[in-house]
C-alpha cells in the first residue's frame, strides 16, 4: 500500500522554517526585485536548490516551499521588466505546448481519480509548480549569455555540494540536516554512506549532477571561464560518486557517451536505428523481455535494479487497468509497487496514457530542437556546440527517468534544460530594447536571431 505520507506528496504538518533559511529567502527576495534581469536567475535559484524541500511554511494545509515563496517575487520583478524595458516571448513553441498539455492532463487525471480534496490542492500547488517555474524560466533565459550565466550558476552550486557531500560521504553526518527537512544521517548501503546534500535522496543529488555534465563541457568550449567550468565538471563528478548510486552513474555514462557521438553527428541516425534493432533482437532471444536487462545491469552494491524491471514489467502487465486516467491501486500490482522509481511509469498510472503521450512528446520536440539548431549551426564552430551539447544533457535526463521519478529541487533543473533548449533553438521574432510605450511594426529579420547565438 502506499503510505499515506506519500500519497499526495506528504510533508510536514507544521511550518519548519529555520531562522537561517528565512533569512536567506529574504535576502533572495530584496535581491530579486532589485537587481537587473540577468542576475534574476542566481537570486531565484540558488535559494531554491540550497534550502531542503523540507523547510516548508505551512497555510492552511497548503506547503510552501522555497520555490513556492520565491515565485510570486520573481513573476513581479519579471512584470516590472516587461512594462519598463523587454516583452514577455508571446510565441508558444511545441515545447511549451506539449509541458502545457502534460501538466493539464496529469493533474485532471489525478483529480477525477482520487476524488478528494487533499488531491485537488495537490495538483494546483504541482501546476504552481511545474507551470510557474518553467515559463519564468522561459521569460528570464532569453540569450546565449543568460545560458551562460545559468550554467555558471550550476557549477558554483555544485562545488559547493561537492564539498559537503563529500563530508557527508566519510564523515556520515549530513550538514544539511541541522537545518531541517532532510535527514541528518544519510542512508547506508552496505557500509557505505549514499550521501544527499540538499536533496530529498541521494539518487536525486546524483542526478542533478550528472545530467549538468554536458553543460559544464560547453561552458569550457565556450573558454570565456574555463576555471568555472573545471570547477563544475569536477563538482558534478564528485556527486555523482558521493552519491553511491547506479541511476546516477548511469546518466554520468550516458551524458559521455552521447558526447562523445559528436565525431559521428552526421550519421547519427544510424546509431538510432542500430539502438532499435538491437533492443528488439534482444527481446527475442532473451528468455525474459527486453527491459529485464534493467535487473542486469548495477555499479554500486546493494542497488535495486531488480525492483526497476519488476516494475515496468507491472506497469506493461496492467496496461489495461492504467490507459485512461490512470490506476489508483496500482500500489496492489505486486511487491513495492507503490514505489514508482521511474519517471515514465508514474505519467501513466496516475494519468493515463494521454499524460504518458505529452511527457514523451515533451522529449520528442526536445530532441527534434537540438537537432534542427544543430544542423542550422553546421561548420559554424560553437553555434553547433551549445545545441549539441544541450541535447547531450537532455539524453541524461532521458536514461535517468528509467531509475528514479523526480519530485524535488531537481524539476527546476529539467525545466531549466527545457528552458534552456527553447531558448537557443526556436527561432521566433525577438524586439529590441523598449525605447518608447509602442513595440516597432516590425521584428528582427530571423538572420539577425540566428547569428546572436554563432
């Protein structure tokens, strides 16, 4: 059965607010309402990933997180940038449609399944959430140079986990628990410490590291800070192994080998295809189907890769239990089944194959971005880097949805990359600098957008 404190999320009954992390949030406050948009994104999203999703004010039942404290502040300070200086982007590419429907339909399923209220605030705080984030995120990184500061960002967050994971990791004591929210001493396999930092599982610390991979490789070939980016790829590396899980290391690996792809870039479709007909040759001379060599396959002792292929075996099993709007009971389907631990499988029992269809979709336009960019940027030198590379990150996240489903501070960095992709690959008009109360007849000739990301 599910336990009734993951159901609808859970969390805590009562506000836990450390007298440092309010401070820090309103020092995140002043600063995102006073400095200049491209510094907006340090001051929204370093809180966000610093602070445990455990220190929550709570109203009313309702959990407000950081990110959830800090948004209003920021659409504000992303208001007033509209009225005095830039237009919000008014273009809805298919990336934007396809999170839009997602979220829709997932939460509607959610609602019509349960019937309750706690599911109803549930899925209005996850649209908050999932909505507010990614278009604020739409409207803040606009340029090749925001990218650039955000993955500075990134790099500078994850010395600093680095730093303390690794504490965490020999000395056993996680320094974010004195703070509140997560666990003071991390989880053990074996006689090793799977550290977590900031995060609500080591798995999701991992994750958020090794996906920032490709990001880090780019910021170095772009060589304005290379110091930076050494720093980042050394960081991401260490929570990777600090975390002590196969998911992670897996989406390590997979951000490599897709980087290393980029010599054969021209032919790549040939190692799609090659992919294909492997796994389906596979699937018929294995005694087991295809998706068992999940339980085949770990890095770390004690990982439960069995539990991973059992899984999607249920899932495929009670397909039509799930199809329409999902399957309440589908922690009854066997062993541990209420534990989703991939983020494809919770699309569909809890919002039917619709929802399954649009976060897939979501994946599909992605890809098809970053492989239009990059085919525009051809023989351009570093305008075929940054899209290549953003799709090397984007294949991480895709294999490490097979090992853990995310539910915290790690959304904002998906919907980050997503941001990110929309930004350098869709090619829509962009209007200069407000000068007067009226926008010019005209937008910039799409040349002009091409050439500000060469």
């Amino acid at each position: 059965m599910v336990p009734d404190s993951f159901k609808f999320g859970g969390g805590a009954a009562d506000t836990t607010m450390h007298p440092v992390v309010a401070g820090m949030l309103l020092l995140a406050i002043t600063l995102l309402l006073v400095l200049p948009r491209k510094y907006a994104v340090a001051a929204l999203l370093a809180p966000v990933f610093l602070i445990p999703l455990g220190q929550v004010v709570v109203v009313g039942g309702v959990h407000l997180t950081a990110m959830r404290l800090l948004l209003p502040f920021a659409w504000l300070r992303a208001y007033q940038l509209h009225r005095s200086e830039e237009p919000f982007p008014t273009v809805l590419n298919s990336i934007d449609k396809a999170v839009i429907a997602w979220s829709l339909f997932l939460s509607a399923a959610i609602v019509l399944l349960y019937m309750e209220q706690q599911a109803l605030i549930n899925r209005i705080g996850a649209l908050y959430d999932q909505l507010g984030s990614y278009f604020l995120l739409r409207n803040l990184l606009r340029t090749r140079a925001d990218i650039q500061r955000l993955i500075r960002v990134f790099a500078l967050l994850v010395v600093v986990f680095a730093v303390l994971m690794t504490y965490e990791h020999f000395a056993q004591q996680n320094l974010f628990g004195l703070l509140g929210g997560v666990s003071t001493a991390p989880e053990m396999r074996g006689d090793v410490a799977r550290a977590q930092g900031p995060f609500q599982h080591s798995l999701l610390a991992g994750t958020f590291a090794a996906t920032l991979l490709p990001l880090f490789v780019w910021l170095w070939i772009d060589g304005a800070f290379p110091v930076t980016a050494a720093l980042g790829l050394f960081g991401a590396t260490v929570m990777t192994i600090a975390s002590w899980c196969s998911t992670p290391v897996f989406a390590y690996a997979a951000a490599v080998c897709a980087m290393a792809l980029w010599w054969f870039r021209r032919v790549l479709s040939l190692f799609r295809w090659g992919l294909v007909i492997a796994l389906l040759s596979l699937h018929l001379v294995m005694k087991a189907p295809v998706w068992w060599l999940i339980a085949r396959v770990s890095v770390t002792e004690g990982s439960s890769g069995y539990h991973r292929a059992w899984i999607v075996d249920q899932f495929i099993n009670h397909f039509g239990d799930w199809w329409l709007i999902g399957d309440r009971k589908f922690d009854q389907w066997g062993w541990r089944t209420w534990d989703l631990c991939n983020d494809y499988i919770p699309n569909g029992v809890q919002g039917g194959l619709i929802t399954l269809s649009c976060f897939i979709a979501i994946l599909v336009f992605a890809f098809q971005a970053v492989g239009k960019a990059r085919a525009r940027g051809a023989g351009q030198g570093r305008g075929e880097w940054l899209p290549w590379l953003l799709g090397c990150a984007l294949f991480a996240h895709t294999i490490a949805f097979f090992g853990i489903s995310y539910f915290d501070q790690t959304r904002v960095a998906w919907f980050a990359l997503l941001a990110m992709i929309s930004a350098v690959t869709v090619r829509v008009p962009v209007y200069p600098r407000r000068q007067t109360a009226r926008l010019p007849a005209r937008p910039v000739p799409v040349a002009v957008v091409q050439r500000r990301w060469q």
